[in-house]
C-alpha cells in the first residue's frame, strides 16, 4: 500500500452516513486527515450538487481554505462511518510560518487560483454522464497476475469494478471489458481513484474500485459511447 504521511491530530471526530463536515460558502479553516472510512466532496451549481471527488484514509482536505484564508469552496460529506483527526493548528501555523513572506504569498496566490477555477463550474451547466448499470465481466491485471471480476455501474468515462483485489489509487493498469454481442474485449488502460474494502456489516455495498479510463482507442470508446446512451435506454 502506498506510503501515508503522518500528521499530529489535536482531536478526532467520528461522523456516519450522511452526515455533513463542512458546508460550501461556510467561514473555517481547520485541516483534515482521513483517519478511517470515505467522505464526498462537492460542489453545488445552479442548485444542482455534482460530486467532485471521493477521498479515503490517509488524505487530507480543508487545507485550500487554510493557505489562502478563504470561505470553504466545497461541501464535504461523511460515506458511511468515517473517522477524522483535526491536525493541529499549532504545528501548521508552525510549519508555514518557516516559509519566507515570499513563499507564502506565492502559495496563497496559487491557492486562490485554484479556487477561481473551482467556481468557474458554476459558469456552466453540465449535463450528467449516461450511466449504464449492467452486469459486465472483465479481467484486470496487477502485475503479471489477472483477476476476474466484473462491473454493476459503466459510463463512457469509467466504471466501478466489484473484487476484493483493490489496487492503491492512482495505479494505472489495463482491464479488458466484454460487452453483449461483441467479439473481442475492449482493451482500456484506467486509473484508480477509490476504492472500497468488503464491510460484512454492509453486504449490500460492493467492494472495489471506482476507476477512470486514461488510455482507450477511438474505435472502443465509440463501441463503448454507443453501449452506455443507446444500451442504456433500451
């Protein structure tokens, strides 16, 4: 598994299902770090929440707001039962107190930025993408070993792949996907961006990994495009 760095937590705070952390638009600038569980990231435009990111144990958030002293520019929302540490304010306001006046400023600059090109998606109305949910088999390789496993969820940009084999994320690797009535697989390179272990409390809730497609010919991804919005509504 992937190196975590550690951090020193002042407190921790435990949140469940649904439960708000902070809300977009609300004044604060604590730091976080994900001790256990997922939480959601997102951000409402034009009344409409459109999911950003999911985050897991190990990262950290909130520290947008904390460099550039900012109103909070996402909404961020516990996925089940998630456990937080507070990082402590002495020890942050330490460590960036020891960059020079310039540094600083050239990292608030870079923060504020970030935050102009985070709201720029309020300029727009983005329309959702077509998701499929069917059952689809497929073969992923880690290394020089394959699994089979197979998708409950598919768009044109990625999918969710149900094992108990999770890769890190942001490993890339190749998955070849069987779609109905076609020949050969599609071949697809994809990038991990979560993923979810077995909770035997919570059978309902797949385990795997939510991954993206970083590498697909022209000719798959119009065989794909075609399955999810002509497939999908028949």
């Amino acid at each position: 598994m992937r190196d975590k760095p550690v951090y020193i937590v002042s407190a921790e705070e435990t949140y469940h299902y649904g439960q708000v952390i902070y809300e977009e638009g609300n004044s604060g600038d604590w730091v976080y770090v994900i001790l256990s569980g997922l939480v959601e990231v997102s951000k409402n435009i034009h009344g409409k929440k459109y999911i950003i990111e999911i985050l897991q144990s190990g990262d950290v958030f909130g520290a947008l707001e904390y460099m550039g002293h900012i109103k909070r520019t996402t909404t961020i929302r516990s996925i089940g039962v998630t456990t937080l540490g507070l990082i402590d304010r002495e020890f942050l306001d330490r460590e960036y107190n020891q960059l020079s006046a310039q540094l600083r400023s050239i990292v608030e600059i870079m923060t504020r930025k970030s935050e102009k090109l985070l709201n720029r998606f309020s300029d727009f109305v983005l329309v959702p993408e077509k998701r499929a949910e069917k059952v689809l088999s497929l073969v992923f390789l880690d290394g020089e070993s394959a699994y089979r496993a197979h998708t409950v969820d598919i768009s044109a940009k990625g999918l969710f792949i149900v094992t108990d084999h999770l890769l890190d994320t942001g490993k890339e690797f190749p998955i070849k996907l069987q779609l109905p009535d076609t020949v050969s697989p599609l071949q697809i390179k994809c990038e991990v961006l979560w993923n979810r272990e077995r909770n035997r409390q919570q059978p309902e809730r797949f385990p795997g990994m939510g991954v993206k497609f970083t590498k697909i010919s022209k000719g798959d991804y119009q065989i794909l495009r075609d399955f999810v919005i002509i497939g999908n509504g028949s």
